[in-house]
C-alpha cells in the first residue's frame, strides 16, 4: 500500500521528535475529589515500579518514575520508535488544605493512584447552635396561716 506524502504532517511528526525529550514527555493525569480526599491518577505504562518516587517538599508533591528500553543495548535497526523512555517528573502545587502526612500512593496495571485527604481542619463541619434561655426568678412570698386569718394585724 502506498503512503501519501503529507508535508505538513510530516515536518510536525519530525519536529516533535527532535523536541521530544523524557522530561517533555508528559504523564496524562485525571485529578478529582471524591467526598474527603483527592484522588490523582497518572498513566506510567511500562515503568518498572521500584523507580517509581514520590514526594513532598514544600507544597509540591513531585512524582518521578523510569521507563528503560527492553532492547536499549541491542545492536538493533530501528524502523519507528514512539514510546520514548527516560526519566518522567511529574509535580503538584498542593494547598494548605490536605493533610500531607496521610498522602498514600499505590501502582497497579501502569497507573500510580495517589490518595490525598483534606486536612481534618479544612472539613467543613455542622456547628450546633445553643440556645440559652434564663431562668425566671419569681418572688413568692410565704404567708403563715396566722396572718391569712387576722390580715389587719389586730
């Protein structure tokens, strides 16, 4: 089968891999928040799960992973090499809302999952609502039955 020659494809298809580097190269990630904590999913299919890093410094949680090539030291002819290999960083800004000592992370089928929960003090809360009502001082005053029967005194 024939291939069209397409100039404009082509010259971007040659671009992109010349400027393609590993650190260029991104993880695709989903980022969601599911009641308490925040959930980040980052695509690393292929990385050897022991050069998987992650961690917190300042705010910025940083993910860095390595994908080495099965045939890098193969004298090989290449006839198209897309999955590029290398060292992958990725890197959060986290605000002061979660709590970074609780961050979990687990790899599983090429996705790192990183569970982050908000901080107990950023968890919005119900605050109950007191209501005093004072107490009613009523003066009673005590009559004996000696002054019931004679009230003039007499």
């Amino acid at each position: 089968m024939a291939t069209r020659f397409d100039p404009i494809r082509d010259l971007d298809r040659f671009f992109s891999e010349v400027t393609r580097t590993p650190n260029s190269t991104s993880l695709p990630m989903d980022l969601y928040r599911d009641g308490e904590v925040f959930v980040a999913r980052i695509d690393m299919p292929g990385v050897d799960p022991s050069s998987i890093d992650v961690d917190v410094e300042d705010r910025t949680l940083t993910v860095r992973a390595q994908r080495q090539s099965e045939v890098a030291d193969k004298d090989v002819k290449w006839l198209t090499r897309e999955r590029t290999t290398g060292t992958y960083a990725r890197q959060l800004t986290l605000g002061n809302r979660v709590a970074l000592d609780r961050i979990q992370a687990d790899y599983q089928d090429g996705v790192l999952s990183l569970t982050i929960p908000v901080a107990e003090e950023a968890r919005p809360r119900k605050i109950n609502v007191s209501h005093s009502n004072p107490t009613r001082v009523t003066e009673v005053v005590e009559t004996s039955p000696a002054q019931d029967e004679n009230p003039a005194g007499a």
